[in-house]
C-alpha cells in the first residue's frame, strides 16, 4: 500500500469513463497518464475538463499510437464497443487492461476471445480483467458471496431494475422504449446474445456451487405507457413501449438454479404495472434458510436518490490488484477480495 501511484490511461470518456476518469484525477492511489477519447470536440482538450475537474495538464488526444507509446500500468478501457484487437496491442504494450465490457469468465462462447488475450497477456507479462456490474460482481460475485450463508439452495434470483425517468440516458430510443411493443416483441433492441454474455455471470455461480449448466432458456416482456412520458430529451407516447422485462435461467440437473430478471422502466404508469422495486439489485436465494439482500444508491444531502457510477468504480478499485497480480486473465473468482486503493482520504 506504500508503494508509488499506479500510473493508469482512461480509454473513452462516455458516462463509465467520465466516472472514471474523476476517481484517477481526485484519488491520490493513481497518476493519470493520459485520456483517449473518441468524439472529435474532445480532442486537445484537458482530463480536468472533461472531467469538471482542474487542469490536469493531460491533453486527451484520439491517437491509438500515442496511448500504446506511453509509459503506464492499465489502462481502464471503456468504449461503447468491445474491440478485442486493440485490447490484445495494449495488453501486449506491456499494460494492463481492467474493462467494464468483459469478458468476464471462460464460457464456451467467449474460449476464442479469452484465448487471444491471455496469450497477449503472457507476451506484455500483464493482466486483463473484465470488471462489469452485471454480468461481473451484481449477478455473479454477489450471489456467491451470500450462498455462504446457506445450509441448501433451490434456486437463485437476481433482480437488476432501472428507472430511467430517474436515472436518465442518452439511449432511451436505442434502447427500444417508444416503439410499437408488436414490433419490439418480435425484434428486441437487445443483442440476440444477451443470454450469452450473461451466462459468463451464471456459469460463474453455478461452478461455484460445483455445477454445470444445462441449458439457458430466456424470455422477454413488455409493458406499454398509459400515456404520453415525458424525459429528458423527448416523449414516449401513450401506448408505446414504456417498460421491458429480460429474463434468463440456468438449468441445472432438468430445473432452473440461476434465473436474472431485467427490468427496464419509464416510471411506473404501464400496463401491466410490473411489482419490481426501485432501482438498485435485490438477490433472492430460495431454500433453507432463504434469504434476500438489496442494494441501491444512497440518499444525497438534497434528498435526492445518488445515480450510481457502479459500472465505473467497480472497475478501478480493482486497477491496484490487477497490476500486482502475476500475467493472464483474471475472473472475480481470480481475484479474490479486492483491496481498492485511496478510497479513505
């Protein structure tokens, strides 16, 4: 703990990385050593800035060359996109990588591409590690932590809800809400992969109750809007798609074990009016003795309800242990308890 900062590069500064970047600049356990953005209008512009902090006197540049050729530790590496080629030049740059979008654990799905970054692992002699929130820690470290508390296990839930009326998005069309629910029903504004990117989370639990999973069934539902919603940036009208409900299980021995539950909203006034909670996770572990756990954002000074920045800070309170760790990649299981750095100042 007494060693010097760990010099690290924010890579994309969408909302994960602009949270990111704020903990780089304001935690005195880090160093920034540089910023990669991908919008033009961010480019030659000051980390402070874009990140409402002081001048840091590091230029953020779109330069993929410039932040190879730097002298870092990790890169915290965040775009909208995956991009397992450029993470494999990083990571073989002699830098490690600690990244929100995975892969997460080595499911039968992601073999290739966890292959391809463990040999650029062993080549750079560093570590790669996908941190997410869910999948990665809400669905899958979460859950298994809390199964220690059990003398027998039926079944696994966990519940991921968001309110996007009070946790605004830039991605509220994207993400299908507004559209006619025939039309979305029938083409899903969500990857035709989810359930596989989820499974990583599933398969984690599941070999960790020594288990394997079956088969992984997945379901989807929509609610429609009793009226016009209006938020931030436009409207939903009345009969459109105003709430979505993913779900995926993991079978186990001819029954589900592991089933996650997505719940998307804008606001409350749909039909049908879902019972899912507010925004936050709740776990819920059937059997003997059940037991159940919520976590969300705390209350502000205001009153107001804190929009968590889990997705970023979940990945950079584990920057200090990924450094320090021998070369590969690295699931939560790897890792261990994580010791974040800074964080009491």
């Amino acid at each position: 703990m007494s060693r010097k900062p760990y010099r690290v590069v924010q890579w994309a500064t969408g909302s994960v990385g602009t949270t990111a970047l704020r903990h780089f600049i304001d935690n005195p356990a880090y160093e920034l050593a540089g910023v990669f953005v991908t919008s033009p209008d961010k480019v030659g512009r000051d980390a402070g800035d874009l990140a409402e902090r002081p001048a840091t006197g590091i230029i953020a540049t779109n330069d993929p060359e410039a932040i190879i050729a730097l002298d870092a530790d990790c890169v915290h590496f965040a775009p909208q996109v995956e991009d397992i080629d450029v993470m494999c030049r990083i990571l073989r740059s002699g830098k490690n990588i600690v990244s929100p979008l995975g892969p997460y654990y080595p499911t039968p799905r992601y073999a290739g591409q966890i292959e391809r970054l463990e040999a650029a692992c062993q080549e750079g002699g560093v570590s790669f590690h996908g941190s997410g929130i869910h999948p990665g820690f809400a669905g899958d470290l979460v859950p298994l932590t809390f199964t220690r508390l059990m003398d027998r296990i039926e079944r696994i839930h966990l519940y991921e809800v968001v309110d996007f009326l009070d946790n605004p998005s830039h991605y509220i069309e994207f993400m299908g809400f507004g559209r006619d629910p025939a039309d979305l029903l029938a083409n899903p504004a969500r990857s035709a992969d989810a359930h596989l990117i989820f499974s990583q989370s599933m398969a984690m639990v599941v070999e960790g109750l020594g288990k394997a999973i079956e088969d992984v069934t997945a379901s989807f539902e929509v609610a429609t809007a009793t009226h016009d919603i209006v938020y931030p940036g436009g409207m939903i009208r009345s009969g459109t798609v105003g709430g979505q409900h993913y779900e995926w299980s993991a079978w186990v021995d001819g029954k589900p074990l592991v089933t996650y539950h997505c719940f998307w909203t804008l606001g409350r006034d749909m039909e049908p009016r879902w019972d899912c909670g507010e925004t936050g996770y709740r776990v819920v572990i059937e059997g003997e003795l059940p037991l159940e756990m919520s976590f969300r954002g705390g209350l502000l000074a205001d009153g107001r309800r804190s929009y968590p920045g889990w997705t970023g800070l979940l990945g950079v309170t584990a920057i200090g242990d990924v450094c320090d760790a021998g070369p590969g990649v690295l699931s939560h299981m790897d890792l261990g308890i994580v010791r974040p750095r800074g964080l009491v100042r």
